[in-house]
C-alpha cells in the first residue's frame, strides 16, 4: 500500500508523520503548482470549488510517482465537500488512475466509527498504539500551527524581510521530519528561540486584522497565494481564525476544551445565523463577531468562487460591519486569480485600514 493525501497547509506533513508511524508507505504529493491547478481545473467540473480542483491536481500527480491509496477527509451538512471522495474517485477512474479511497469523516461522538474507517491502515496495531500516532501526528500539527501563529504576528515587525520566512521553512524540515515527541520538543524549542532572537522594529503599532472563511482557503498558501505574508509584509499583524489542529480537536476528536471554543462561536453568531449553513459559514460569522468585539482594525473573508456557505457569510458581513463600524474585504478566489489584482487590493484595503487609524489616534490626542 502507498499512501497519499491532499495539501492543506501543515495537514500533509502530520499526515506524513501518522502515517510513517504506522508503517506505511508514503507518497507525498508535490508541492503544488501551475500544473496541479492545470491537471485538476482540466479535469474537474468548470463551476466546481477551487479545493476540489487542486485536490484533484494533488491525486493524479501522486499517482503519477505510485500512489495506489488515497486518504482524505469527509465533511457533513449542506457543503459540496461531503460529495468530493465519490466524485473525484470517479474522475481518477475515468482517468484509468484507480485508486482506493478512505474517507475520515467527522464520527460526531462516535470515535469507535472512525475507528472502524482507519482500520485498513493500522496493520493490527492495538487501538491504544494507534491513538498514541494519532496524538503524536496533531501534536506536530499543534506546534506546526503554534509556530506560525506567531509568526503571522511577527512578520509585520521583521527588520529585514523574508527572516520570518526562512525560520517557516526550517519549522517545517525539522519539526516535520520528527518522529518522536522528545524530537518534537527539542525542534519548537529551538525555533522558538529563533524567532525570540529575531531583529525587531521598535515604535511600530501594526494593524491587527482578522482572516475568516473557508477553511482551505485559510490554510494552504499556494491557493490563497501567500495572503497572510502579504499582510505581513505590509505590516499587518494577521489572526487566523482556523488551523488544522483546531479543527482536529473540533471537529474529527473533539475535545472538551476545544468545544468552549464552538460554542462561543455559535454564541457570537446566533444574532445573525442561527442554523448550520455548511462548510465554515457559521464560524466565518462568529468569528468576525469576535474579531470585532476584540478591537481588529478589519476583517478579511476568504472563499473559493461558488462556495455556498462562505457566500450565505458574505451576504451577512455588511451588517455585522454597519454594527461594528469595522471594515471587512471579501476575496473570492478561483484557478483564474492573478498575485497583481490580489496585491492591489490588500495594498488599498491596508491604506484604508492605516488612514482609520491615524485618525483614531488623532482625535484620542486631540481629546487628551
């Protein structure tokens, strides 16, 4: 059996370490490219989400150097994504790339059910061995995502530009080349003290600005081309409201704690949204609550074109912005979206952002 899975941000690098733990055979897919994006949009339906395409793109290109297994995950409720395992299966076969597909699905209470779905990769390890992977591969995670959180609020102070980026990727090669949590400690420690010794802009009063939306779009870079670098760079510290740990802990394995979270989520969106909408629409909107209750300077939501629940969010934002007086820029994103009208916008939603709060800051000094 060799394995592979989609990229989703730091998800293929725990898949990775959950699956070697287990003695499998791993196929990473390549990095994704110009030619992924081509494979999947080629192959896909034309008005099909933009996940979906590159997940397709992934499948294939890993296929191509062996895979004969693929693992991914399944998804509940009114979102398309709960539909992609069977029809992708069926664009593989048509493709005359078979593939097996083991879909974990959320077990929503009932981990003995995903237990049941993952039986095929354990090769007769004992339940508490594979609970014990399980945990490792989203402690990586956990500190993959700890790690990056920090520096989405670092970048905006760097001295020299791109030194946030080159710790990233040395964050990456060692924490996800370990397989011990003993490793594990030894390289978040190390990299934490890389980001402590990190020259620092002195004086600066970054905005700070919330990213909501649709969860893929959120985590992997290559799809969202870069979103929170290029905030960072222009001096923006960024809070991302999703990482794949969380959404392990809320989601796949809930966990106690992580469900205080949910509901103050759901809490904070009940004004607007009450029912379940799909996908991440509900957090979208209990998050930007939060965001603005918590004083960001904005908001941006982030969504893949024809994405039904983050478009149901989007015909709320406006309200939850006129209540707030918060500015909230939505970016929809499909195969067709360019680095240069991205660019444009950040820079001007940015400039907007810095003129309220020199403003701000104006009428706080004038009333002192």
């Amino acid at each position: 059996m060799r394995v592979t899975f989609p990229h989703m941000g730091t998800l293929s690098l725990a898949m990775r370490a959950l699956l070697e733990n287990l003695g499998l055979q791993v196929v990473m897919p390549p990095p994704i490219t110009s030619r992924t994006l081509a494979l999947g949009a080629k192959y896909s339906p034309e008005c099909v989400c933009l996940p979906f395409k590159v997940n397709v793109g992934n499948y294939i290109e890993a296929i191509e150097l062996g895979a004969d297994t693929v693992v991914m995950a399944g998804g509940i409720g009114p979102c398309r994504f709960g539909y992609y395992a069977e029809l992708q299966r069926e664009i593989l076969a048509d493709l005359g790339l078979s593939a097996n597909m083991i879909v974990l699905e959320p077990p929503q209470g009932m981990v003995t059910e995903l237990w049941r779905k993952i039986s095929s990769l354990t090769r007769g390890h004992s339940f508490m061995s594979v609970a014990q992977v399980f945990y490792f591969a989203w402690r990586l995670a956990k500190g993959l995502d700890g790690i990056e959180k920090t520096l989405h609020q670092v970048r905006a102070l760097e001295k020299t530009r791109g030194s946030c980026d080159i710790i990233w990727n040395e964050a990456q090669n060692s924490i996800g080349q370990t397989r011990t949590l003993r490793g594990l400690w030894a390289a978040e420690r190390l990299i934490k003290e890389r980001i402590a010794a990190l020259p620092k802009k002195t004086c600066v009063h970054p905005l700070r600005v919330g990213l909501v939306g649709e969860i893929y779009m959120l985590l992997e870079p290559k799809v969202n081309l870069g979103l929170a670098e290029r905030l960072g760079y222009l001096g923006v510290e960024v809070h991302r409201s999703m990482s794949v740990s969380d959404w392990v802990t809320q989601h796949l394995v809930p966990d106690p704690r992580a469900q205080v979270l949910v509901r103050k989520i759901r809490q904070a969106a009940k004004p607007y949204l009450r029912g379940h909408v799909g996908g991440h629409g509900l957090e979208t909107i209990g998050h930007s609550v939060l965001y603005a209750e918590e004083g960001m300077d904005g908001i941006i939501q982030v969504l893949p074109l024809t994405c039904m629940p983050e478009i149901v969010a989007q015909s709320i934002l406006p309200t939850i912005s006129e209540k707030y007086g918060i500015p909230i820029l939505t970016l929809v994103l499909d195969e067709h979206a360019g680095e240069g009208g991205l660019q444009t916008r950040l820079e001007a939603f940015v400039d907007m952002l810095r003129a309220r709060q020199r403003r701000g800051r104006a009428i706080t000094s004038h009333g002192n």
